[in-house]
C-alpha cells in the first residue's frame, strides 16, 4: 500500500504541473488571436443571427484543436519526463512550438485565420483544428525522441 501513495503523489504533483502548463498554452493562444474566443462561442446560441452562430462554431473548432493540440505534447512530456522540471521545460517548448506554428500557419495561407474565425468561416476553424491537432501529435513524437 506504501507503493501506492507514492504513485498518487507522483500523479497529483504532475497533474499539479501539467494542468497550470495547459491553461498557460490555451492563455497564450488567446492573447495572440484579436478575438475573444469565448465571446464568440457564448453569443453563438442566438440562432437569428446565422453570423454569430457560424463564428461560434468556428471559434469552438479552432479552440478546441489548440486545446487537444496542447494537450498531445503535454502528455508525451508528462510520459517522457524523468522529473517535475523536465516536464515544464518540454511542455514550455511544446507550447512555445504551436504558437510559432500558429504564426507560420497564419503567414503561409492565403487568407488570414484570424480575420476569417469572426467572420463564421467554419471552414477555416475546422482546418486551423486539425492542423492544430496534427501538430501536437508531431511536436508529441519529437518529444519522445
């Protein structure tokens, strides 16, 4: 049973770290975008407006990818990691990776993710979701290298 309460502390210190990481990373990726993300989703129930409830279901899309995104890299960084500090400096780089990603991802399309989210391009958050997606898994396998 000792063996136990090691591993429980062990889980609850990580989840202690991991948790805090993944708001930071969901933090920065909403300081980078000029839209509020979760003003977009909460005004999306207004089924008159086709516009808001479009930017909502954009803005949810591109969230969530990001969300489940950072959360691939801080899972391969929990699994990974020897100790507490190896797993803030890999899961800090794996946020820091996505949001650079993010940039490029905006610069190389021919249209501006940011400016398209608000304007209900669904299509453009269902697109910026999966990259976001496939970009975890990535930077989660070169965490494991």
């Amino acid at each position: 049973m000792g063996g136990q309460w090691s591993n429980i502390s062990n889980f609850l210190l990580y989840l202690e770290v991991s948790l805090p990481l993944l708001g930071i990373g969901i933090a920065a990726f909403m300081a980078i975008t000029p839209y509020k993300e979760f003003q977009l989703i909460g005004d999306g129930d207004e089924i008159n407006d086709p516009r808001k409830f479009a930017s909502a279901q954009a803005a949810a899309y591109t969230l969530g990818g990001k969300v489940l995104g950072l959360s691939l890299v801080l899972a391969s960084a929990v699994f990974h990691s020897v100790n507490i500090i190896d797993l803030t400096i890999w899961g800090c780089i794996g946020i820091g990776a996505q949001v650079i990603l993010f940039y490029l991802y905006e610069l190389v399309t021919p249209f501006k993710v940011t400016n398209e989210i608000p304007k209900g391009n669904v299509s453009v958050g269902i697109l910026s979701a999966f990259l976001s997606i496939s970009i975890g898994f990535l930077l989660a396998s070169l965490i494991s290298y």
